[in-house]
C-alpha cells in the first residue's frame, strides 16, 4: 500500500477525501528531486505534515515531479495532490497530511 494524503483540520479530523497511490508512483517520483528542502521529510513509513505555511514552499518543489512522470496515472496523481495543497494556503489551523505505509 502506497502513501495517502488528505487535508486535515488542528484536531486531526479529515476535511478532504483521501488521494491514495496504491502503486507506490510517489516513491519513484520522490526520489528524482535531487536536494529537497521540504519533500525529503515525507516518511514513507510514519505521517507528515504540513502546515498553511510550510505548504507554499512544499507547493515550489511539488511542482518539480511534474518534470519526471512516466504516464498520465502519475501526471493525474501529482496534480491533485497539488489541488489539495494549495486548498489550504492562507487557512489557518489546516493540515496537508500524508499518511505512510
């Protein structure tokens, strides 16, 4: 089972639908970005998260696997991770939440 993300508020309570990658896509794509300053800390195995804040210069880099994907499940993938992320810019008190494996 591959990483889901989810917009959560400051309780832990999901506000979005679960964007899941049951084929592991963030992992190869993941590991492209040469010198992350934001998507190294995505632990595949624990959760991560990220705040209002921090998800502006998440969104910098997140932009960047656009550069690597193989096929449009990727491409679809990224995007709407992308989608979710920046649904919470400028929102305090919300959370862009991957959780791992």
């Amino acid at each position: 089972m591959g990483i889901c993300v989810q917009v959560v508020d400051e309780f832990g309570e999901s506000e979005s639908e679960h964007i899941c990658d049951p084929q592991n896509h963030l992992h190869r794509l993941l590991a492209t970005i040469p010198e992350s300053r934001f998507l190294q800390y995505i632990d595949w195995f624990g959760d991560t998260i990220f705040n209002q804040e921090q998800v502006r210069d998440f969104l910098k880099e997140w932009g960047l696997l656009l550069e690597f994907v193989e096929n449009e499940d990727e491409k679809a993938l990224v995007e709407q991770i992308a989608d979710l992320a920046k649904s919470i810019v400028g929102k305090p008190h919300t959370y862009l939440k991957f959780d791992g494996d």
